[in-house]
C-alpha cells in the first residue's frame, strides 16, 4: 500500500471523508449532502448544518474506510479543511480530526478549503506542470489564483460583493427554481436564448481582475418585478441563459486577461460553479485563442467533497507540513 491519506471536510453542507492513496488513487469519497434539508429554507441554515454534520461525521468516516479496504492503521496522515467555512459546521471535522490524529499518532494536516477546492484537478492530472491559474468560483468565493509553485497561491482578484454561485443562487431563488440554483439554471439555460434580455456586465477599472455581481443580480431582479408589475410573462430560459451568459463572460475574460498578465500556459477551473456547461465551453474557447489549455475537475468533484482535501493534504504531507493538535478553525481564513 502506498501513501494513506484519510481526507474530512464539513465547512458547509456536506459531510465527507474519503481515502487517497499516494495522491491519486481515490479508493473512496463519500459524501453525506444535507440538500434535501436546506433546500425548504432557500439556503444553508448554519445550526442545522453543525447538528447534521455531528450525526454524520461517524458513519461517513466508517464508510469511508471500508469501502477503501484499509484499516485505521493504514492511515499515514489526516487532512481536514480547518477553514474558510461555517464555525459551528467546520469544529465537527477539526474535532473528529484532531482525536484520531491524536489516537493514531500520525500527522494531522490543515487544509484550506480553496486549496482543496484546486486541488481536485490534481487527482486527475498529478502531472500539471506550474506555474498555473486558477479561477476559483463557488458558493463563498470568486477568486484568481496565480501559483508559481506548488503550495504557493497569490491572489491576483477577488469579488468584491457577491460570489459568482451565491449570484445563481439568489437569482435562482427569485426565479422560483430552488435550491441550490447554480446547476439549476445551468440545464434550464441550456434551452434558452442567451441574448433575449440585455443584462450588464461588471468590468470594473480597466485591467482590474476584481469581479461583482450584484449589478447583475439586481438587474435580474428589477427585469422580473417589472414583468409581474407589468403582468408580462417571463421567459424563464432565456432569462437563465442571459444571466449565465453575463456572468460567464465576465469570468472567462477576466481570466484570460490574468493568463496573459502571467504568461501561464494551463488554466484550471475550481468550484462548485466550475460544473456550469457554459463557463467550461466558453473558457475553453477563448483558451484556445490564446495558446492554452483549460483543466477542470469531474463535476462530481467539483462541489464539496473529501477527496479534494485529502489531495491537497498529501502534497503537504510530503512537504512535512504538519498542524499541531491545538488547530483550531477559522471561518475566514484567507488562502
Ligand atoms: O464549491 P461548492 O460546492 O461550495 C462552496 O464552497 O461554496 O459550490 C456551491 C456553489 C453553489 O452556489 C451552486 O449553486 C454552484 O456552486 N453550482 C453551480 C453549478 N453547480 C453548482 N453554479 C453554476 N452552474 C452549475 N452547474
Ligand atoms: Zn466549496
């Protein structure tokens, strides 16, 4: 057996563990989703969350084990998203983590949920050669990421009201779709017209790589008040696919231009949005055009999952980069 790595996440509505074997051979990854229970309140309810999580967290672990094949000796090391997150949500991982690094004796591992976040591309593709971007874009954050190496990030932009799923979300919500709204409006935007309704686009000071979506989203807004004021009926597909096609150019450009200003030759995609059909065609596309390559996870990996954390863990496992037992959660830790 090579290299164990026992992965945990629980910063916000799933609850997963799943066992990496030497940084590529997912022999599990098993994730509790707590959807079904949010989606009559709209959105994550944070109590809820930590209550479901403290339920979950035994059961998934022990799953996670057997369904691998290993025993709780086999564990070389544990990883577990320590931040950014819900508090109450992220302590249940941190705390199941800490006792049985602190029972096993083996080296306990502090992930970042971002860095599991890009991480996911690297249980695929090991072999991607730095330096490398990444758009990161999922339910909390809308962030490039420039790194040089790997286990160094800098920040190139961030968003600088909305994330671009919280954007879907929200959207969706007011459409009446549900929740989560993301994939949602992704498959209605597929039967619609993405040049129906005139939405704006958010560019900002020139050169900037900062993202906002509030614009656009109150823009939505205003279009479906005025339409129920007005009696008019919405066509609800064109409108996903003018709001998707908003904010997937907004993104595809902005990333573009921060792969010219580092002159990267692979781009990655990180995320729960990162499973929408349009950013991935769309950035594949203008990619191309520049000489680049665009990496993304199997959807399934691109929501939370365990399996990204435990990848991100075993790159510092190797580089001995080991936390104490005194960790601790951060609900907003930068990356
Ligand atoms: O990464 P993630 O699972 O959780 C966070 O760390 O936030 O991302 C969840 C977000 C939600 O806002 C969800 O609506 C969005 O990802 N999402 C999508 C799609 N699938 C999930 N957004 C657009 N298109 C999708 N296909
Ligand atoms: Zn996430």
């Amino acid at each position: 057996m090579g290299i164990i790595i026992l992965g945990i996440e629980t910063s916000c509505d799933e609850t997963s563990a799943a066992v990496l074997e030497d940084g590529v051979t997912l022999r599990s990854n098993i994730i509790a989703s707590q959807v079904a229970i949010h989606q009559k309140f709209g959105g994550v309810v944070p109590e809820v969350a930590s209550r479901k999580h403290l339920e979950n967290v035994h059961p998934v672990l022990m799953e996670a084990l057997d369904q691998a094949g290993v025993t709780l000796q086999d564990i070389d090391g544990i990883a577990v998203t320590y931040g950014p997150g819900l508090v109450g949500a992220l302590l249940v991982g941190v705390a199941a983590a800490k006792a049985m690094a602190y029972a096993l004796d083996i080296p306990l591992i502090g992930v970042n949920h971002l860095e599991g976040h890009i991480a996911a591309n690297f249980l695929a593709r090991p072999d991607l050669e730095f330096p490398l971007l990444c758009l990161v874009v999922s339910g909390g954050h809308s962030d490039l990421v420039y790194m040089p190496h790997r286990g160094t990030y800098q920040l190139l932009g961030r968003t600088r009201d909305d994330a671009a799923g919280e954007a879907f979300d929200k959207v969706a919500r007011a459409m009446g779709l549900g929740y989560p709204g993301g994939p949602l409006i992704d498959r209605l935007a597929q039967s619609g017209n993405p040049q129906a309704v005139k939405l704006p686009r958010a560019f900002l000071e020139e050169g900037s790589l900062d993202f906002s979506f509030s614009g656009l989203k109150s823009a939505v807004l205003n279009y479906l008040n005025r339409a129920a004021m007005l009696k008019e009926e919405v066509n609800m597909a064109d409108l996903a696919a003018s709001f998707q096609q908003a904010t997937v150019e907004v993104l595809v450009e902005k990333t573009i231009l921060a792969a010219g200003q580092t002159g990267v030759k692979t781009i990655m995609l990180a995320g729960g949005v990162a499973a929408n059909g349009g950013l991935r065609h769309l950035l594949q596309t203008r990619a191309a055009e520049i000489g680049c390559q665009v990496v993304f996870p199997p959807l399934r990996l691109c929501t939370d999952n365990a399996a990204m954390i435990a990848c991100a863990g075993y790159y510092k496992y190797l580089r001995g980069d080991f936390a104490p037992l005194t960790l601790n959660a951060v609900p907003a830790l930068p990356l």
